[in-house]
C-alpha cells in the first residue's frame, strides 16, 4: 500500500492508526455483528459510540458544564446562517472580515439583519489580522463574529477581542483541534469536521447553554435550531452517525498522544520547518505577514505563474498531492494539519530545496 502526502486543505489526512482501527472494525464493531455505517442511531451501541465521543472532546478542549456539545451536519457553510437565525435578536451583529468564510457568513447575515463590518484586512489581500484593540461595537450588536483561522489566505489569531461583553462567535473549522482553546472566552464554537477532525459531513458545534433560551427568529426551521439539536441529544434526526463515530475515534488518538498541548507543539515544528526554509528562500515567498501567520495552512508562490506551474507539476510527480493554492488566489498552499506527519513536511522542503537548485540562475 502506498500512501502519499496529501496537503489538501480539505477534506485532509486523518491518522493512520484511526484509518486502520475503522478498517478493522468495519464488518463487526466490537462484536455488534454489524457495521457502525449499518447501526440504528437509537440503539444502545451507538448511543455510547455518541456519548464517548463527546466525553474525550470535553476532555481535550476541557469544556464547562454549563457548554453543550452538537454534533451536526451542513458544514460550516450552513451555521453561516445558523448563527443569525438563532443569536440574532436584535438583527444587528459585528463582523470581523479576515478571509472568503468570514466575508460569505457576512453575506448570508444580510439576509436576516443588519451585520456590520468592525475590522477588515481586505485592503492587503487578508494577508494579515487586523488590529482587535479598540474596536467599534455597535451598541445594539447581538453577537461579534470571528474566523479563527483562515484557510485560502493561511492567517490565522493569535489572540481574541475582547467584546466587553457581547457574545463572541468563533468560526474554528480549519484549526480546532491544532492547539489548546479557552472555551469560556466564546458564546458559541462552531467547526467542520474535515480538517482535523474527521470525513467530511459532521459539523461540531459548542454553545453556552444561556444562549439556547435566545428566541429564534420567527421562521426558522425546526432543524436549524439549537435548542432543539441540544434538548434531543444531536438525535432529532438522524445524525451523521458513521462521521461522529471516526471523529470520536480521533479525539482518543489526540489524547493518547498528550492532548492538545502536544499536538500544538508537534504542529509548530512542523510549520517552522517549512517557514524557515521559504523565509530563507531566493525563490519562494509566503504571503502572509509574518505575526499572522496560520500552522495550518501556508501559503507561498515564486511570483511568476510558469515557475509556479512548473513547481506544481513537478510536486505532482514526486509524489504530493494538492498543492495548488485556492483557485481565487493561485500560488501554492502546504495545509499541514495535525495528521500531516513531520517526514512530509520535511520531503516537501527537500523538493523545494531540489526545484530552487535548479531554477536559481
């Protein structure tokens, strides 16, 4: 069997040993006689498949009791509209735009109210976090909404504002997992599962529970709101039940490895590998200002579309896979999430190291 190194922005790697404990308990899990794909949601064998899963998440994010746990579907794009429907009960709320996820959930608040652009880093290509100090809320704002980490343009926060009081939304999809995260600093985390998580299809979301008494808006549908995912346990319908089961079997695989402390520590090895060599490069440059940038996603180019084509052909051939950077943007993007193993950011730097050679007059 051969296994490549997969830079996909997502859906992504996920760990060798969970791939293969699924592979091994595909026919039979644990003696059922049957699948975890096959299993009635409602029978008491998944049932502790779900509520396992949720305990190691509280365990590796150290969740409050007083945050409930969603396991969801729709992907990040469908809470872009969640979010308002169900927080947005004034019909205003703050937007910082940093990236293409954060300026489409501001779009789609339009359609329910009045969001407000408070920082933007538009003007230099998100390239950067803008400054989070003294920031304009807007008084009757309901909520303020962040991206943490940005996937096309590779920044990501390196700290949170303060909101001075107001609910602060957080859009982690594309680092959860990577790092430690101060739960209590949020009303509300949301997070697609196909970074670090898990296939794609699942959708985890973290809300205080105070925030589930907040009327929806006249009209929303049963199925998007919270309070009644969190009353029924994720089983008001059926849940994305084999997607939840592997997320489940990779919060074990994080906590056998440290938890979340390690696995930031092994995430900024390998990102300084890779930054160091492109900072230090004649041909490569990244694209991101330097205190912004993501150990998820990293972008660079050569500054001319041949030498960059030619890169990525020849990446192709020496065996890695989806390296181009977002179609919006071009350039090269490495996203190096927690599975990414350190041999392929480093063989990765060995081929660039190899092209620089090469292409260096």
């Amino acid at each position: 069997m051969k296994r490549i190194f997969n830079f996909s922005a997502g859906p992504a790697m996920l760990p060798e040993s969970v791939l293969h404990q699924a592979a091994d308990e595909m026919l039979d899990y644990k003696g059922s006689g049957m699948s975890v794909m096959e299993m009635s949601h409602r029978s008491k064998t998944y049932q502790g498949i779900i509520d396992e899963a949720e305990a190691d998440l509280r365990k590796l994010l150290n969740i409050p009791a007083n945050y409930k746990v969603l396991f969801l579907q729709g992907g990040g794009t469908t809470q872009f509209a969640m979010v308002p429907m169900n927080l947005m009960k004034n019909r205003v709320a703050d937007y910082i735009i940093t990236g293409h996820w954060a300026k489409k959930a501001y779009d789609e608040a339009k359609i329910f109210g009045k969001p407000n652009i408070i920082a933007s880093s538009e003007d230099k290509l998100f390239s950067y976090i803008p400054d989070l100090k003294n920031l304009k809320y807007t008084p009757e704002a309901d909520y303020v909404y962040m991206c943490e980490n940005n996937t096309i343009f590779g920044t990501k926060y390196k700290s949170y504002p303060d909101t001075k009081g107001k609910i602060l939304v957080n859009d982690a999809s594309s680092c959860f997992l990577s790092e430690p995260l101060d739960v209590t600093k949020f009303g509300l985390i949301f997070a697609g599962a196909q970074k670090n998580v898990g296939p794609a299809g699942v959708t985890i979301v973290i809300i205080r529970e105070d925030l589930l008494a907040i009327p929806p808006l006249p009209g929303t549908p049963t199925l998007l709101q919270y309070k009644i995912h969190a009353d029924n346990g994720s089983m008001y319908n059926t849940p994305p039940a084999y997607g939840i089961y592997i997320c489940g079997l990779v919060f074990k695989y994080l906590l056998g490895i440290g938890g979340l402390e390690a696995v930031k520590a092994n995430n900024e090895k390998k990102a300084a590998i890779l930054y160091n060599y492109i900072d230090s490069s004649k041909i490569f440059k990244g694209t991101v200002e330097k205190a912004s940038r993501s150990l998820m996603n990293v972008c660079f180019r050569t500054g001319e579309p041949a030498l960059d084509e030619a890169f990525l052909e020849g990446a192709k051939k020496a065996g890695f896979s989806n390296l181009p950077g977002h179609r919006s943007v071009g350039g090269m993007r490495a996203s190096i999430y927690n599975a990414m193993p350190l041999a392929g950011v480093q063989a990765l730097v060995d081929y660039m190291q190899k092209f620089e050679a090469e292409h260096v007059k």
